[in-house]
C-alpha cells in the first residue's frame, strides 16, 4: 500500500482532512480519496461520487489501513520544527 498523492484540505471545510490517491498494490489504484474524522471517534475514507451515489466502500480492516497510510504521508508533509538548544 503507498499514498501516490495527499493533499491537506483547507480549514472550514467540515471534518475532511485531506484528499489522496494510493496504490492499494500492483494491480489497483484509485483517485480522489478524502478521509474524515468521525466525531465518535476514529477516520471514515470516501471514494468520489458518480451520479449521486458511491463508487466505492471500504471494510473497517481496510479504512484503518488506509487511514493510517494516509495520515503518516500527511505528517510527513509537515515542516520539522527543531526545538532550539
């Protein structure tokens, strides 16, 4: 599994935190992902809409997979701060 694309999502639009691309492995990628923050807790991972319905669901298994892919390529985005000695 590797994120090919991550994109953080600006402020002020709901709980989405980001929008990625990733190669689930060799034969199957897929575009335009946006994960979520669920209020009870834990991260909920869309697929893009095609005539008002869904193009594609995730089991539980494979959300935590791709959550915590995702969200270890977003931290990797951010700037190092070095603390001052």
């Amino acid at each position: 599994m590797q994120i090919l694309r991550i994109t953080p999502e600006p402020p002020g639009n709901g709980n989405v935190i980001a929008r990625f691309d990733i190669a689930l492995n060799d034969d199957i990628r897929l575009f335009g992902l946006r994960i979520t923050e669920r209020t009870a807790g834990g991260y909920s991972i869309y697929g893009p809409n095609a005539h008002g319905g869904r193009t594609v669901t995730f089991s539980y298994n494979l959300v935590d997979q791709m959550a915590r892919a995702a969200l270890a390529a977003l931290e990797e985005q951010k700037p190092h701060v070095k603390a001052a000695a």
